[in-house]
C-alpha cells in the first residue's frame, strides 16, 4: 500500500526523503491481499455509528478495518463501513487499523499471537465456521426489541475469536525463527460497547476475556494494542500516513475540578496519534483532531506498562524506533524498528520502556544518557511525521487452565487537538513550542469520561463499603488546626502518637475514581421516540403531502423511563429536527416542547457564588414550598431574580438566611397547539382528551384493561393515545428529501454535574418527501412524474444543494440523480433510448410503511456502468397489477 498514501510534509527536501521512505518499504508495507488458506471462519465487520467516533470492528482481534478480512461491509446493515471517521459524517479517517497482540510462555517458548502484525499479511486470531463464529449485536435502546436483552450501551457488538487455527487464511510463519504459527490457545470474548450521548460519544470500550484453553499454565502474559493511525481527509485522495506523529501523555489536568478546588491531575495513561498539522491549510477538509488508547482495567493495579512506537522500513537505515542504552535490541533486521517475529513482539509488549514522544526525536543528541541518538540525517523528518505505529501494552501475569482473565480498553477521540497551521513551523526544533500550541483538553476529558463509565466514580457496586477515590476540596476557610494524641502500647517502648490536621468550615467531596469494579454505565437521556417500536411498527411516522410532511411520534418510553444511572424519571420534553441531509451539522431545530420546570439557584456565603444543588421544581412544587398555600396563584418563581432574590429566614435566632431565585429549566414552552390562543409550542397531541393510562409498561397495558376499554386508551395500532404528538411541516419543497427527527432530553443531574442529555439528532431519523403518500397515489391513481425534465448539467444542481449533499467527496459523475415521485410500493422502473434498447432497469420493492415508498432515483448510470449520455430517453413504471406507465426523459449534459 506505501504507493497509495499521499506525502503530506511540506517541504522539497523533506518530500524528497519521504519519499525515498516510501520506495524502500515494500517488506514492511501494509499488504492488503491474502494468501490462500484452508479454512472458511466466519469473519465479520461491523461499525459503531450512533457517537460522534465512527469505528469499525472486526472479529478477528482488530479494529478499524485496515485488517479486515471480511472487507469494508457492515455484517448487520449492509453499509460501507468506515475505519475510524471523527466527527461521524465528515468524510476523514483517523485510524488505518489496530489489532491485539497477546505474548506468553507456554513451557520454554515464548510465543506471540497477533490479531495482525501490520506490514506481513499476519492474521492470527479467527473466529468459528458460520454461523458459530458470527457477530452478535445487542442494544439498549429499545425495551421491545430482541437485542435488548442482554445489553451494555446502544451498540454493543459482541465477537469470540480463537488463536488456534493453523491453517486459516493469513495465519503466517516466523522467518526469525524459522517456523509456522504456535499458538497460544487462546479464546478471546470481546465486547465492545458505544453511546450517542454528549459526554460518551467520542470513545469505545472494549472489554475482553482471555481464557486459557491449554492444558499448562501461560506465564509472563503481556497484551497490547498495534495502532498504526494513517490521518487523512478522503477528499485529499487516498493517504495520510507519511504526517502521523504519535506520544504517550500519563496525566491530565482535570477538567472537572472546578475553582476553588485545586485542579490535580488524573492518571490517563494515553497513547496518542495526529497530523502533523492537521491540514489546516485544507479549508473543509482538515484533520485537526486526535485520537487514543487508554488501558481502563487490567487483571493487576501493579502490572508495567510499555509504550513503543517506530516507523517500518525494509532498508535497515530507515526502519527506526527509540531504544536504550541499557536496552538495545537486535531484531534480526538491521533496523532498531520493526520487531518481526515472535521473540522481539514479545520484547516489545514486555521491555517497560516508555518512548520519547515523536515530536522529541531531534532534541535526542549524541550526549543523551538514557536513549540511543537517532541517525541525524533523518531525525529531522521524522520529528515532523512519518507513518507511525505505537504497541501500547502492560503485563505480566499469569493464567491458568481454563482461567479467564479480564482486560478493558477505551479507544478515544479528542476534537481540535491543533489550533493554528503556523504552530507547526515549531517543529523539529522546538517542541516544547509545539506542545504549548496544541491542546489535549478534549482528549483528556473524554478519557475520563471512558474510565467513569467503566467504573462509575463513588458507586459502591459490590456493596462492601468502599466507594473509590475522591478529594475533598475546602470551599471555606480553615478554621483550626486539630492534633489527636494516642498511645501505641504495641511499639518497644510504649510510642505517644500526634496526629494533626486542618479542620475545614466547609468541604465538598470531589469522586475522581470508582470500586474498581465494573459497571459499564452512564446517565442517559431518556429514550427517543425515533427508537421506539411497538409490534414492529415504528412509534416515529410520518404522512407527507405536497409541501407539506405530518410527523406524529409516541413519547410512552421517552416520559415513562427512569435514568439508569440515577433512576430518576429525569424526562424534560422532546425537540423537532430536520435536516437536509445526514450529517449532523444539516439538523435544524424546528419545534420543542418541554414541561413547566424550574432550577433553583441558591447562594452560597461561604464561596460567594451562586450554585445549582438540586433538580428542577413544578409549580405546583415550588408554591407548596414557598407561597402561603399551594393554592397561591399568584405566587410566581418568575418575581425572584438575581437581582431581587427570594430570602428565606433561618429556622432559628442568629442563623443565615436562605437566599435562592429561579429560572426556567430550557424554555417551559408547554402550552400545546391544542389550545389556540395560549400556546408557545406548534407541537399538538394527537387525542388531547384522551385519559392517562393507570400504568407504566407500555407492553402490558392490554393486560390491566377492563373488557371493552382499549380503544379508549389505545389507538387500532396499539399506540397509547395519552402520549401520541404530531406537529406539521409546512412550506416544504416537494422535490427535495428530507431527513426529520425527534430527539427526547432531560434535565440533567446538577448532585453529579452533569448537564442535560438529549438523543442524538442523527439516530435512526425518517427520510421522506413531501409528496403525496404510497396511500394518496393509489386511492386518487396519481400519475408517475419524474423530475428534473429535462436534466441539465447547466443547472449547477450539485452547486445549488439538490445533489451529493454530504457527499461532495465523490465525484460528480457518481451523484447525478432523477428521480421518480408517486411510484406504488412495489414497481419496475425501465429506461430505454429512442431506439427501444434497454439502458437501466431499478426494481422499486420498498415497503408501503417506508415514508420512501413513493419514490425513487436512477443514477444516470447504464446497465453497462456507463454514464449515460445526451438524448432523449423512454421510461416505464410496471406495478404488480401489471398497470404500465410512460413517458419521456431529456438529459443534456
């Protein structure tokens, strides 16, 4: 593959060397077709798309789909996958692929087995034949749905693979030692899991279980993780691996702790990769952003941990990684880079070595006590980036027959790593420069984020009274110094023992770290209702018109679903989103509607500062507590501001008042459309006399239903009519496709500091047009019309927003579309030329339940994958009555 990755170093002497690099790497180069091989595992590739991080998975011990041997398509969805795009929908890759390695020693050897070696075509872990070894799929975002059993997060996928397979394609041989593959006897269950919401969506967690299934006791067991990055943006063609430059960072402002609590560092311990300057003299199509890998559970506290990283090179002169003095290894190549083999990968997971970050190559001179000087002719390029790859690993210990070990990782993503393209110029000379430019604030949180959800910060879990680590932050001013005296009767002799300490006026517990055990869980917002199904009918529907699309929707999960994390039945209300297209930045808010709340925001004497304590209050709430009476209408919690507080007096002579005011929790727009004259909100219930229903479980509700009740509380599909909305869009182009959504929120939780949760606006939205609905075409026998007619490449409709909407990385030949509009559901659209040929046939089978049942596209592609050319053109429109439709198409290009 060298020959494919674009040169992404300024520079003519630095190109020059670059690619001289290049040239020379065909031995270590990422190869990317198989040998032949004798077994058939049921490898599989899949992605995690519903966070900000797009990440694919494959189960044969690698992520990204660099190493996949299943290839790029998602096994469940059919999709293309991507390796690692960052933020989701903005056509750049951050990662190539990344893979296992697990070292042990079973007897007297010492044996590595790797999900991929990354420059030997390497493929040591496969899964079982089908339909054993396939994927599985869980989610936890729809009660009614099968894979909700079982789930961790909103996608979790789920892989075992085994090392013990011989004869599997890519299983490879040993040159150094001179021998084929020697397992291990591994099976690895790996887990890994992914959220949408806004303090989870930039980072995996992959948890894995590495069981012994040999008959001896593996010894000195070192993991790793292989990450070989290739940062590009697709628009800039393929590439991006010769500008990676990649470190190691063990701690991290946190970010958490707020003035005046001191703001310690956390222990993160991430190996990183970026551009070299994140191609900010690309507009719209940089790279600014960085990504990671944290360990978050390993079987010891007290394993070593080892980050290494080199740059792979046949020529023995370039193939380079840090070494020690002390530590010098041979490995059989020449160069002090590439570890083939099973004895310098074992050396690698296990020599406790923590190189010197990248951008620090050239400051290593001849005089260093602690590393060997890099050759000086090439140190200066690669301190400004090269095609990096980092073995991040800890280790050692044991497992026994038959033992299962757990280990946990985060792969991370952190955005706007580099802020200026001059900072750049700092390199290779100054990288302190360069670190002071850049910013690992968003990478550092999201870190933390990835270890909290992992281990829930002071949750007893099991429940045996330890709660995990926390600090205690004086919010006052210290008020005495306290010494307590004992007499220790055990010591030789007899010891008096002062200890001292200050004692606080006031202190606020800060949790930094949980249990130590599990809990793979966070606060969610509540359940959107574009996830919600019942019977298999989704409870998001639309019913378009012309101009005008209708969405009604059911909040029954989304108003009656307690927080996992806190159990609360946190609902806040629901918002309206359209787009014209998928990415999220296309998403227009359009309506909202959220319940009459308010914070209460009370003063603290002591910080002189006003805080938020507690969840948001009614009305009804909020005159109980304060007014003369619940009753008291004209008690309002808009009369107190800041500026003219509510003042409580103490409850007894000589204590301090409590003084507070409030505000409305987002924008109380809660007077529904149902009421004309008094509504803030275009939002409508769908039955607004309709009777809340005497429970919860929306599954069940036919079961406590007296005979002959249903239809009062339910619609003929099952829909609980209480929580049935709808709100109409009006004023739309019929012609254009239109992607809606209604995303749920909360209210967040002011005890954990945590702001308010909303799904994700890009979760499973509608796509429709604002045309007549599949049921309005067939009871008025709507004729087929195709638009535009005549196409015409004058028309700049790319340009103009009608075509490639988020797809203006493809190339304009591939993203022309006609459409065809009042299509029946179930059709065979034929286009011919004027002499009778057949140009293209597309069979419309489409559901009459899809909002796109009504419509299609042909792609101005011929059956012969040509593009088609100027003229005039027949089409017809068969539908399963065997009714025809005709007409004719112009296309002028």
């Amino acid at each position: 593959m060298g020959l494919r990755k674009a040169l992404g170093i300024c520079g003519v002497l630095v190109i020059t060397l670059a690619v001289e690099d290049t040239l020379a790497r065909a031995g270590f180069d990422k190869i990317t077709t198989p040998p032949s091989g004798a077994a058939s595992p049921a490898h599989c590739t899949a992605q995690h798309d519903v966070g900000r991080m797009v990440l694919a998975v494959t189960n044969m011990g690698s992520f990204g789909n660099g190493f996949a041997q299943a290839g790029s398509t998602d096994f469940f969805t059919g999709d293309v996958v991507q390796s690692c795009e960052y933020p989701k929908s903005s056509r750049t890759s951050y990662l190539f692929a990344a893979a296992i390695w697990i070292g042990a020693v079973l007897g007297r050897d010492t044996l590595v087995s790797v999900g991929a070696d990354g420059w030997r075509y390497i493929r040591e872990f496969n899964p079982d034949e089908p339909p054993l070894g396939y994927m599985k799929r869980r989610s936890n975002i729809d009660p009614s749905r099968p894979e909700f059993e079982g789930a961790v997060s909103e996608q979790d996928l789920i892989s075992v693979y085994y090392d013990t397979c011989v004869t599997c394609t890519g299983v490879g041989s040993d040159f150094i030692e001179g021998r084929g593959h020697r397992p291990l006897n591994l099976e690895v269950t790996e887990k890994s899991y992914a959220w949408s919401y806004t303090y989870a969506q930039d980072f995996v967690l992959f948890d894995f279980g590495i069981r012994n299934l040999g008959q001896e006791r593996l010894r000195r067991v070192y993991m790793g993780i292989y990450v070989d990055a290739d940062i590009w943006a697709q628009a800039l063609g393929e590439g991006g691996a010769q500008d990676d430059l990649c470190g190691f960072r063990e701690k991290q402002p946190a970010l958490y702790m707020k003035p005046p609590c001191p703001r310690d560092s956390d222990v993160v311990n991430i190996a990183w990769t970026v551009d070299n300057d994140g191609d900010l003299d690309h507009p719209g199509m940089t790279v600014p952003n960085v990504t990671a890998t944290r360990i978050v559970r390993t079987p010891s506290d007290s394993l070593e941990v080892s980050f290494n990283w080199w740059v792979s090179n046949q020529s023995a002169a370039l193939d380079f990684g840090p070494q020690t003095r002390r530590g010098y290894r041979d490995f059989g190549t020449g160069g002090t880079g590439t570890p083939e083999g099973d004895r310098n990968k074992f050396y690698i997971l296990s020599n406790k070595e923590f190189d010197y970050d990248q951008p620090r190559v050239a400051t290593i001179d001849a005089l260093d006590t602690l590393w060997l000087p890099p050759p000086a002719d090439r140190a200066r390029v690669w301190a400004t980036g090269l095609d990096t790859r980092y073995v991040l690993s800890f280790g050692p210990f044991d497992i026994e027959p038959g033992q299962t070990l757990p280990i946990s990782l985060a792969y991370v993503a952190g955005m706007n790593f580099h802020r200026t393209l001059a900072n750049f110029d700092n390199l290779p000379d100054d990288p302190d420069s360069w670190y002071n430019g850049v910013s690992f604030d968003s990478l550092g949180s999201n870190a933390t984020w990835a270890d909290w959800i992992y281990d829930n910060p002071g949750v007893d879990t099991d429940s045996d009274g330890y709660s995990g680590e926390y600090t205690l932050c004086n919010i006052g001013n210290d008020s005495a110094w306290l010494c307590d005296t004992s007499l220790d009767t055990t010591a030789d002799p007899d010891t008096i023992v002062i200890a001292c300490h200050w004692q606080y006026e006031q202190v606020d517990t800060i949790w930094r770290k949980g249990d130590g055990i599990p809990d793979f869980r966070g606060a969610t917002p509540p359940p959107s209702p574009s996830t919600y199904t019942y019977r298999g009918q989704r409870g998001m529907r639309v019913e378009p018109g012309i101009g005008s699309i209708r969405l009604i929707w059911n909040g029954v999960l989304s108003e009656n679903t307690p927080d996992v994390f806190s159990r609360k039945y946190d609902f806040e209300g629901y918002r309206v989103w359209i787009g014209r297209d998928d990415r999220s930045s296309s998403y227009n808010l359009t309506a909202s509607y959220d319940i009459e709340d308010y914070i209460r925001l009370e003063y603290n004497s002591v910080t002189k500062a006003w805080e938020l304590n507690t969840s948001p209050f009614t009305l009804a709430q909020l005159r109980c507590r304060y007014a003369d009476s619940c009753g008291d209408t004209s008690w309002h919690p808009g009369n107190y501001t800041r500026i003219r507080p509510l003042v409580v007096p103490g409850a007894n002579p000589g204590d301090e008042p409590f003084v507070c005011y409030f505000e409305p929790q987002d924008f109380n727009r809660y007077i529904l459309a149902n009421d004309p004259v008094n509504a803030n909100t275009p939002i409508r219930k769908v039955y607004p006399n309709a009777p809340k229903p005497p429970l919860l479980n929306p599954d069940s509700i036919k079961v406590y239903f007296p005979d002959g009740q249903d239809t009062l509380y339910l619609t003929k599909e099952g829909f609980v009519k209480y929580y049935e909305y709808e709100l109409t869009l009006d004023d739309l182009l019929p012609t254009i496709p239109y992607w809606i959504t209604v995303t749920a929120f909360d209210y967040g939780s002011p005890e954990s500091g945590l702001e308010s949760l909303e799904t994700s606006p890009t979760m499973m939205p509608l796509i429709t047009y604002a045309l007549p609905s599949t049921e309005k075409v067939a009871t008025d026998q709507l004729d087929v019309f195709v638009y535009p007619n005549p196409y015409r490449i004058d028309e700049d409709y790319r340009e103009r927003g009608f075509e490639a909407r988020g797809e203006m990385q493809k190339d304009v030949d591939r993203t022309r579309r006609v459409h065809f509009a009042n299509l029946p559901p179930r059709c065979t659209i034929t286009i011919f030329s004027l002499d009778g040929d057949l140009v293209r046939e597309i069979v419309h089978n489409v559901s009459s339940a899809d909002p796109l049942s009504n419509h299609d596209s042909w792609d101005l592609i011929t059956h012969n994958f040509q593009q088609a050319v100027s003229g005039l053109y027949y089409w017809t429109v068969e539908d399963e009555s065997g009714r025809i439709q005709m007409g004719k198409l112009a296309i002028i290009l």
